[in-house]
C-alpha cells in the first residue's frame, strides 16, 4: 500500500503548489518565439480537458505566448457552425498564441508496407491545418511494436522522405519522435540515424525529455546532435517513483519535480545551438496531478517551473 500513499501525496502536493497561481494573471509575458533562445510553449494534451478554445484562453490569460495545439481540436472547431480554420487562425491571432508545432501523426515512421499508404493519405488534411493555423511541425512518433530488422528501418527511412515530399509544399516539417515505449525508434541515436538516413530537409528529429531520460537513451547521447540539429523539445520531469520500469504517460512530472537533470539537459542543448520551445506535454486526462485543475493554473504552474530552468 505505501507505493499508492506516496504516489497520493506527490499528487495532494502538486495540485496544492498550485493554488496560489490561481488568484492573479502575471505582469508580464513569457519569453516567445523570436526571442532568441529557448522559450516555454503548452502542449494540448497538457489542457485536455477543455475545449480548443477554453484551452487556449487559460493558456493565454499566464502570460504565454506559444502552444502546440492537438490537431484533432482544430478539426473539430473548424467543424463547427459558422468556424473554419480560418476562424481558427484567427482564435490563436487574437489571444496572442503562437502555434510553434502540431499533435500529432502517429506511427508514421513505423508504418508496414500495408499500411504506408493510407497514412501517407491521412497525412494531407493534417498538413493543410498545421499550414493554415501557421503552423510549421507535425510531431510524429514512432509507435513500434514486436521485433524488428533491417528492412523495417530501410522502410521507415523511405517512408519519412516520401512524407517529408508531401509535407514540403505546406512548409511543415515532420519531426521524428522516438518513445521510450518503441521498438523500432525508441531512442535519440537511433532517431538521429533514421532522420540522417532520410536525408529530407522537412523531415527532422525532436526529444522529450519523458521519453529520453525514462528510456534507454543516456546523457552522453546528446552529444551526438549537430548544432541545429534538433527540432523541437517536450519537457517534462520523469518521477521517482514508481519506478521507470511501470511508468507511463499519466506518471509524467512537472519540470523540477522529478529526478531527470533537466539543467544539464538544457544546458547542453543550448551548447548544440538549439533555441526553441519547451513544450510542456502532460496527459491531463489520464494524470492524477493535473486532472482537476483548470487551464490558466497548469499554464501557470508550468511556467513557474520552466522558465528558471531553460534561462
């Protein structure tokens, strides 16, 4: 039972830090793209729970100024009477909000010769929204099951160019997500070799942090990243408990809550030339930490954690 009390009272806690985040909206904006170096950006995920809209408002309403919006919302609030992606353009313009990627095309890269087709084909109404929101990411994990062989990352390599083909057009880059959980790319020098053998220049490599520091990856693997090479970054903190081996994507911590060095971290993608978003990616459906909180205090909370850790 201790487990279960602990992992409880790591919950009470988190949402109790939160409270007095609550009560004001902060002076001043978070640092955004264009500002020269690593900034904070909300991942959708992270707000869930809510509407496309109420997301961003409580998004906006902390103070900051990028997000990476859930694609499937898009959809929908373009599916509404009298909305459009246009209207949705207009939705992120007028609360200051910048979409700096999209979520997400999955399992692209581990596509079987049956099934590269079709999501090839699935691809084309996502380009158009990331295009007309303006949008210039997809994230595209990699979802890998089972054993696999050479002709499985001969086939990933061909499949990631001729998306990165279809994607050249909409000015989107398809970035290549590697998951602790996966079997074909399940860590960032294999990413790396996959998205190198592509050879695409809208086809690029990202890290989360969740998925680096909980998976088989080690520090010293970011030393293989060329400066610029990297894409993008989610960040978040992986826990102590329970331990990596039971973890999944509702376990995932606040930055600065977990055991993962994330200042060392960011300090060596900063060395590597990387200045872009730290997209904060949290499941609020299924994480007992957030769940119940509204959107302006998990924005607000994650940029509490945030920003002293990537200034």
């Amino acid at each position: 039972m201790e487990p279960r009390n602990h992992f409880n009272r790591r919950s009470f806690l988190a949402m109790a830090a939160a409270v007095p985040l609550i009560q004001t909206a902060p002076t001043r904006p978070a640092a955004g793209p264009g500002s020269g170096g690593m900034f904070i950006s909300i991942h959708g995920a992270s707000v869930g729970r809510f509407d496309l809209k109420t997301g961003l408002e409580g998004i906006s309403k902390a103070g900051i100024r990028a997000v990476e919006p859930e694609i499937a919302k898009i959809q929908a609030w373009a599916a509404m009477p009298g909305e459009s992606l246009i209207t949705a353009k207009k939705l992120f313009d007028d609360l200051g909000l910048k979409p700096v990627s999209t979520s997400n095309h999955l399992g692209l890269p581990d596509a079987s010769a049956a099934q590269v087709a079709t999501l090839l084909e699935q691809l084309k109404p996502k380009l158009e929204v990331a295009q007309a929101i303006g949008a210039d990411r997809i994230v595209c994990p990699s979802t890998g099951t089972g054993t696999k062989n050479a002709e499985d990352y001969k086939r990933a390599v061909e499949t990631m160019r001729a998306g990165g083909e279809l994607a050249k057009p909409f000015g989107v880059t398809l970035m290549i997500e590697f998951a602790r959980t996966s079997t074909l790319i399940g860590s960032l020098p294999t990413c790396l070799k996959v998205v190198r053998d592509t050879n695409h220049p809208n086809v690029r490599a990202m890290l989360d942090t969740f998925h680096f520091w909980g998976g088989i990856s080690k520090f010293e693997d970011l030393e293989l990243l060329r400066d610029g090479e990297l894409a993008h970054l989610h960040f978040e903190d992986v826990p102590a408990d329970p331990p990596r081996e039971g973890q999944g994507q509702p376990d995932r911590a606040f930055p600065g809550e977990g055991i993962a060095p994330l200042k060392r971290i960011v300090q060596l993608l900063k060395q590597k030339k990387y200045a872009g978003p730290a997209s904060l990616e949290m499941f609020q459906n299924a994480s007992p930490i957030i769940r119940e909180l509204d959107a302006f205090t998990i924005a607000s909370k994650a940029r509490a954690a945030i920003e002293p850790l990537i200034a």
